[in-house]
C-alpha cells in the first residue's frame, strides 16, 4: 500500500538516481532515500487525557529501607556511586541534608556500575517554588539503560522514565511523568505535590540481542508511581527519541542515568535510591 | 517418543478397549485410559532452596494508604465487602482492632465484587506464637480469581499466591510465601518475622479465552513481597492443583478469596486490603 | 526529558491556551496541540536493504489444495465469497482461467465473512509485463482484518501485509512485499519473478481489547512467503498509517479486503485463497 | 495452600530430619525430601480427543525445494551432514532412493553443526505396511534442540516434536504427531496414510538463559503439518519428559537430532531436509 499522493515526489527523486548511477557508473552502491526529517511535536500525543488520581499519602520523611539483597546507590551522604556521564569524573551535584540535587550545567550523572535487568527504588522531589508549564517544569529523568558510550548513536538518551512535575500541569499524555517518554502514556496521573517525595518502583528488564545485532527481546518496564502501577510490563520501542521513531541498536549491560535537564526552572532532588539486580 | 518401559500395559489396557468395542458395538464412543492418579508430594519441588533476604523495616504502623481511585476492601471496620464461599451468607471471620483474623473452621471468605485485571494491596500477619513446620504453618492463600462457582470443577482453587510462615521455616520451594502454589517459586524469600506484617502487592492479569472455550492468553501476576519483587509477570499455568498438573477452563470476572486452611496452627491475620482494577 | 530547542513554541501556544481560557471561561474544556502533521516520507526507511534470497522453485500449475476444515474464499469459479468494500455490493473483480484480477477503478473487495484468529493461504501473480518503480510496480495488498464499517476513524486501512513487485525493484524497506506495511520489514526478500505465482501462507492473531477500549494484546502475524519465513509472530502496531503513528481502536471479528490499489501499473491477480479459523 | 490428607507424612519426614540432623550435627547441609517418582501414565492426557482433518493433497513427489539461503541436511544423497548421537561416529541410517529410512538399533542421529533458532524443513514417510498401536506405530522424534553432551542430565531428550503413525491410530493427544511430546497437543490432526509423505515446517526459537543459568524466555515453536496449523508459537515447558514434570537447563547452540526409537514396528524414513537460520 502506499497513496499516490506521494507519487510524484518519489519518481523523481528515481529519476535522480538513474542520473547519479550512470554519471558514478562504478560506484555501484545505489544511494537511497533519508527518511524525511521529523519535528519533535510530531511525537506529542495530548489525547486522552490521563485520569489524575490521589495517591496514598505517605509520612514526609517515611522511606522504603533498603533489603539486605540490595545495591545502595544514594544512603544520603555521597555520591561515590556515579560518575559525570559527559567525562567520567566526579558527579558534581550537590548533597545535603541527606539528598542531592542537580547542579544545573554539570551534567548528567551515570552509575558507575553497570546493570541488566533489576528492581530500581528512587525518591524525586520537586521543589514547592516550582514554576513554568508544560515540560518546562521540573524537568529530568531516569535513563532505564544507557548504553551511549558503548552506542555512538543515534542519540544520548535511552529508555527514559519520564520525571516531571505534573501536578496540576498538563503536558503531552506520552511526556508526563510515569511516560515511557514520547513511547508510553501511564495508566494513570499520581503525582505528589511540589515538595512532597514522590517514588518510582521499578522493574525493568533489559532487552537482548542476537549475534547479528538483530533485536531478540525488548525491553520491558513495571513502574508504580507513589504505590500506583502506571506501566505494567510495558514494552519499550527503542531509544529514547525526542524527534523522529525509535528503534534499537544492540549493547550490552550499561549504567543507569539521570538527567540534568538544563531547564530555567528550579532543580529537583533524590534520595534513597537502591537497586536490586534479578 | 515414549520409552517402552510402558510398553506391555498400554498393549493390554487396548486389547481391553478392544473387547470391550466389541462387547459394546452399537456405543461407538471409544473409552481411553484414564490419566493415572498422582500424589501431592510428586509437585513439590524442595531444591534448589530459595535465597533469603531481609527486607526493608517499615514502622509497626506503619501501612499504604489507598489511592483515590482505590476499591478499599478491608479498612479495619467491617468484612461487608465479603462474603462466605460456601454459601454465600456472611463472612464469618473475626474483626477486631482493625485487622481480621481466620476464624477456622468458617470456612473460605470471597469478596462480592467480581474482577478482571487489577493491582492488589493486602497485609497478612502471622502470630507470634506460631507453632508447626513446613506447610503447617501458618497456612493460607489468596485465591487471585476464584471462578469455582461459575467453574464446578477441576477445582475449588485457582491462581493461589500463597500465604505462609518461612520466616525460619523451610518447605517445598514451590509451595512457600509468594509462590504460585505448586506453580512458581518466589524470586527470593523475603519474610517478616511472625508477629510483623507482610505485605504483598500484585498486580494481576486475568486470562482471557476463545469462544470456543479453549485458552488465548495465561494469567500473568506480578508479586511484590515486603517491597521486594518475587513473582515478575510470572505465567500461571492453570487452576492451583494441589494434586496433579494445573489446567485451564474458561471463566469470567471472578472474586478473590482468603483461604481457612484449618491447619492445627494458630490463624492468621489480614489488613489494609484496597484494589484497583485495570 | 525534553529539549530546549522546541521551548519557544509550547510556552506561546499554552500562552494562546491561558488567553482562550480566559475569554471562554464557561467553557472549561481545555484546548490542547493537535499532533503536527507528518509526511509520508518520515515513515519510509530504506536501510538497511532487506537481503534477496531465491525461493524454491514449484512447478508453474503446483497450488497447494485447502485442507478439508478451510473456509474457500476463491476456488477459482467466482468471488461469491467477496463483496465491494465501498458499497457492500457485488465484488466487480474480473474472474477467468480460474484467478481473479484487479479491475482498476472498482475499488477494494472484501470477504463477506467476518474473522478472528485464521491462517490463511493466498497466491498471486504479479504480471510478466509489469512496469514503475519503487511501490508503483504491481502495489495491492492484504488487509488481515478490515474494522472500517465498525471503526470509522482513523483510517480505512488495517493490518495490511504488502503485496508488491519487488523482485529487482527496491523501495523502502518497510514497504516491501511480505512487510508490515510501514511497520515491520520483512526477514528477507523472497520475491517469485513478475509472471510466476507468488505465495503466502499467513497465521493471523487478532487483537484483544478490554471494555474500556484499551488494547489488551496486540494482532501478531506470521508470513511465510513462497515458503520463506519473513514475519515471526511479529507484532502489529495498530492501523496501517501511511501517514503517521499508527495505533489500535477497539473493533470485533473484521473481514478481509484486498487492495485496488489504483496505480498506473498493469493488475495484478490472485487465486486459491482459503482460511482456517483457529 | 496444602490440603490435610497429606499432612502426617510430611510431619513424621521432618521428625525423620530432626533424628538425622541430631546424629550428623557437623553436617549442616540439611535434607531434603525428594519429589516422588511419578509413572509415564500420569502425564499422558487422551481427552479431550484432537479433531481429525484430512490436509491437502500433493503429488508423491512433490518437494518444496530448498531456498537459496538454506542448509541442505539431507539432499537424497548421503548423511554427511549427521552423526551417531551415541559414539559421534558415522550416521548408520540406510540411505536409499533419495530417502533415508531409520535403522534399527543403530541409535539417534544429530547434525554434526549446531544451531539457535531456525525454520526447518522435514518430510517423513510411515510405511504402508505399519503394524502396532497407539505409541507403538511408527515412533520416531524430531528434537529441536539436543543439548544432552553439553548438559548432562536431567535427560538425553529435549524439545520433542513428535513424529508417529497417527492415520486412524487414536493414542495419548499430548503424544501423538504434532505434538510438543508429553507437552502440548497439536491443534488438529493433519496425518497423511502410511506410505505418503508427511511434511512439518518448523519455526523454532532457542530457549535463552541468564548468566546464573536462570531462564530468561522459553524456546518457542510453530509447526505447520502437511500445511496446516498445529503448533502456533507454543512455550516449550523444557526437556522432553518421558516421567515427570519438563524443566530447563542452561545450554547453548545445539545439533537437530533424530530419534531411532527401536520399538517393533517397521522403520520410518526421511527425505528432503533444509533450515534457514535465523
């Protein structure tokens, strides 16, 4: 199937071919189409609507602890665990108080460990002064895998947990916080306010590859947002695309990454971070 | 394949179906053997033992509130959401303190509404006290879907994640807390110590049939055990058979019911039990 | 996660949004971006070039005969089992020799029977004096379940596995013969020359959706073509979008259509068309 | 769950344990009971019986010739591609006539290579002179995968297709011609008459493993007999279990291996075999 309202775009771009194969007649790598350049607002899906509900409110400073089988990524003192993911120095965000915070323009920051699949525990804040709208407010997120040192492309970002403050702030269904983003729309809307902790239970399984380079298996994704499930074993499409369709490109174990999003808004904070390797 | 080890009696049970073809001409409907009976103990797997971790503490008091779009089915006031399984009259078991707790010999208890896919929250405890060993302790279950009613047989039981004391107590590895009884061992053994509140969070996909009856798709759960994954988007193969090789028949929404074992311990408790359905 | 270089336009248009808000405020629906329109072109992707193998060769009059429990669509008598797909009324495909042809201009035909979960098998021909390129060279296909009557929107295509020349005429490679048209390439090209019977043998899993309207699981698909696997249990992404993303809206047992596909090429042809119904 | 009518003889075991955990104290490792052996007969299910159709007819010489990027195992010619599965030495099957025909006593024989996943192409003969019953007529096996050098135990058998006379020949449904042996019955019954050529295409997929030797997805299979459906992507369960429950062990890359089943009746033969990889 194809409608021939492309019709005539396409035999002249052949014409052209014929023309570039005859005048390079013993370069005999026939030169194909791009696919035609995306927008970003291409992949912005605002309906339906996802359902805002309540969830559960918790004691402020009531934390899952850590079980004894347990990677502890953040205990609340340092950040020996991560790295700068732009040179593989130090993580320059800052820690008090028992949580860290993005210090805008350091960077993301990546695990220094490497991982497959796990069960992910995280705590994320927005600050109470948050302001802007949209995806301009409070900004980040978790990079489920992130195999872009191993991958040289074709992007940065892959497998991302959107984080983001949708309270009270509608955006894009598949860019809102518990969004596979721009791949998969929650279940539900169960922000926590501006200044209360929110969390992320996480169950994620990596995908795997044949020895061509052909995807086996994708990923998958479990998420509970402040103890409401928001993906169910979702399946993840590809890299993370701001712009254009996702797909896969074999790798191996990989850390996990958070986002220093860069935007005029207020930065966010974690604390209590812990994995569980399956 | 079959190895001829079984060689001399299907032989024989044939010339049997034989003569008795023969004898019977005019009733066409074959007859054919039988499945041989089996015994419990030829599915119960006790190697290789599961891992014992300690999960996170949480506070005594401290439970999971419902979120807003919850069906709260036990809020420490009364047991109106439920209902007898064997006959359908009140459910007898005893409230008090905010938590209820088996009255044995009353019999299972079913909740009146009936569900499809959904994320369950429930919270058991074992007696301090707790006496016995293996599968005489503490023994009970929560039956995901029990379709029993509409389904007279092959069983009373379906879907069990099992409910049990392995804090220190050892039994078959398939048939521990957060197993699927005699289906799928748990990831890990994450028990509270007796007197200390479990709490399991499940998500729950109920299987879907054709019309003709035969089966399109497994149900699948998933089982979060004190915070710690132990089930993920694990397939369960059929009714739960504590005898035998589980099996599917086509049902509907069903209700969940918590088991009266009736073992000789001492009977166990339940709490903060909300759903919501997916 | 976002970035910056889209900032400009969402902040204006949610300023147009408060400003619309503020002159209709009775009217609380808010109004949110439509996704931007796309090109035909950003869903075609040429690389990499699915590899050209050579099928096995069958004797020119070798059909494979319809099993005794098949549905026969085609025996090569007459297309009482087809209907328009435009207007419901007879199907205006011309029937001699025992195929039936494409008559251009009379528009799509459609089983008048309605389908689930089948496999089918279908031949067709493309002819031996075929001309164009790319997808204009012998272009139809093969809808696997045609919601459209039910489902008004979004499109009148559904499900479609490419029926194409591609034997020496290259185009994307998501559009070729044997593909998930813009969603899935085939495994390899398997493509009988212009004027030999090409085959595809087709195991077909209809999408399940829950009362909601939500997907429940996805349409899978497997085609063998000429004896070549090209789709693996591959799943379906929702409608066929010539334009766009696809996705899924709830429908119940669908016909099948074939595509007149309307192109300026010479028709292409089909017989032996028969169905099980799983 | 457990039900009371087993419960002395697990308490008086664990007081078994008790006496011997006393009298070894030095020795920690404590023991555990054993599942109970079970009999053949309890994992062989005649009901409900496998709707009988008759396939197609294709002309006795009929072979669907191999594509251009098969591996020919079997061209009429010899068995240089196999070997005895028992000694690794030469294959000792008859070659004859473009057909290679079981040779009593001589064992299995494997492909010298190795595989993962694959589509296979194999045709079988039962001889028309076919005596005997139920599972003694005809038997033979195709194992997807034998893994049995590299894994020892628990089994020299994995991942059985069946191969049996099943014309008028009513056995166990779990066990007869199409079936995943002991595993999962086939659709329908496709079976030619002895003396005409049965044909299964095979679309297989490699069970793959974690690295603690945990399965990460169970192998999958689609059979097509004779051109019908009878296995569509079915979950193999693990090993080929003659007694007792299928389990998975780790293993990689595996040879196809043919069964020499040595029961009385007359050998059966094969002929035109090839694989894709995949």
């Amino acid at each position: 199937m194809y409608k021939p309202i492309s019709f005539v775009k396409p035999i002249l771009s052949l014409i052209g071919l014929s023309l570039f194969s005859f005048a390079h007649a013993q370069n005999q790598q026939a030169q194909v189409p791009e696919p035609m350049p995306m927008k970003p607002q291409m992949t912005e899906f605002w309906e339906p609507e996802v359902k805002v509900i309540t969830p559960g409110a918790m004691p402020a400073n009531q934390m899952m602890p850590p079980p004894s089988d347990a990677i502890v990524l953040f205990d609340g003192k340092d950040l020996s665990k991560w790295r700068s993911k732009k040179d593989g120095g130090e993580a320059k965000w800052k820690v008090e108080n028992g949580v860290f915070t993005v210090a805008k323009g350091t960077g993301d920051i990546s695990t220094k460990q490497k991982f497959e699949d796990y069960q992910l525990h995280i705590e994320w804040q927005i600050p109470s002064d948050i302001q802007g709208q949209s995806q301009a407010r409070g900004n980040s997120g978790v990079f489920l895998q992130d195999p872009s040192e191993e991958v040289k492309q074709p992007s940065d970002y892959w497998y991302e947990v959107q984080v983001l403050d949708n309270y009270n702030n509608r955006t894009y269904a598949n860019g809102q916080a518990g969004s596979l983003y721009k791949q998969k729309t929650p279940l539900v809307n169960a922000m926590r306010k501006p200044g209360e902790w929110n969390v992320y239970d996480i169950i994620y399984t990596a995908p795997r590859f044949k020895e061509d380079g052909s995807l086996f298996s994708p990923a998958r994704v479990t998420v509970i947002h402040n103890g409401v499930l928001v993906q169910n074993n979702a399946e993840i499409r590809g890299h993370t695309a701001y712009i254009g369709i996702p797909f896969y490109k074999k790798h191996g174990k990989a850390p996990i990454t958070l986002q220093d999003h860069g935007d005029p808004s207020k930065p966010i904070s974690f604390r209590n971070i812990w994995l569980r390797e399956l």
